[in-house]
C-alpha cells in the first residue's frame, strides 16, 4: 500500500501563496481538514484539494445558477406547480457592487424557493437562478424586474 504524501501547515502555505496564519484560520474555522500527528497539523492533497473546491465554510456544495436549473430539469413527479427563473442583469464599471446589494436583499427575504447567483466581471453579468412555486416566482420576478429598470 502507498502511503499518501502529508504536508505541513508551512507546505500548505508555499503551495497555495496563502500565509500561515490564513492556513492556521481556516484549520480553525473548518474552511481546511487536517489531522494533528503530534504537535504538527498534516495535510493530504486531498484535504488541500478541498480547500479549494466547490464546498463552503461548513463543508456544503456552493450552488450555481445551473445547478437550480438542472434541479428543476430533473424528471420528478410534483405536488405542485413549479417554476424556475433564470435572469443575466448586466452592470456597468461602477454599479457591480450596488446591483448585488439589491438581489442580496431580495433573496435573503425569499424562504420558500431555492436560489443561487453568481457575479461573471469578465461579462460584466450578474446571473441569478430561482426555483419555486409559481405564486413565489411571480413576485421574484415583479422584484428583479425593479432592480432591472431602477439600474
């Protein structure tokens, strides 16, 4: 059997150009998983790996606008009408910032529905996906419809 290479808190570090102490902060926050052989914390590249994967602070997949969009895609049987919304609102140089600010508080008002956005500055679009019932849709949309013509 090969033994899996471990790196140290200072390997980590070099190899991802964050400092020690980021290193020490996210071991302590859960952000990074290691295991303590003596004194010394080790890591596998696994466990290096993850740091940077798709996974937050809690270890939960971060969600992208095509991931709601595949969810409702997904061939279930419904109790109820479902509808999945999916906007690009483009911004210019200086209104990134206030655009997000606008769909953060929409959605974080929004308990019955799933959602993820996500900010593409290379295209200067911010994509949100929402899926929910139809009712909860329709005022989502009436909402972002407002930031949309306010821009």
């Amino acid at each position: 059997m090969l033994e899996q290479k471990l790196y140290t808190v200072a390997d980590v570090a070099e190899l991802t150009g964050l400092t020690s102490r980021t290193i020490r902060n996210y071991l302590k926050d859960g952000t990074l998983r290691g295991r303590k052989i003596g004194v010394q914390w080790r890591f596998t590249e696994d466990d290096i790996n993850r740091l940077f994967s798709e996974v937050d602070a809690k270890g939960e997949k971060i969600l992208k606008p095509e991931d709601i969009i595949s969810e409702f895609l997904k061939p279930e049987t419904r109790r109820q009408a479902m509808c999945c919304l999916a906007w690009d609102i483009p911004f210019g140089e200086n209104e990134e910032e206030h655009i997000i600010s606008k769909v953060k508080k929409i959605l974080s008002a929004k308990k019955d529905m799933d959602f993820a956005w996500e900010v593409m500055r290379e295209q200067q679009v911010l994509r949100v996906a929402a899926l929910g019932t139809l009712d909860k849709m329709e005022e989502f949309a009436v909402r972002m419809r407002e930031i949309e013509q306010r821009k």
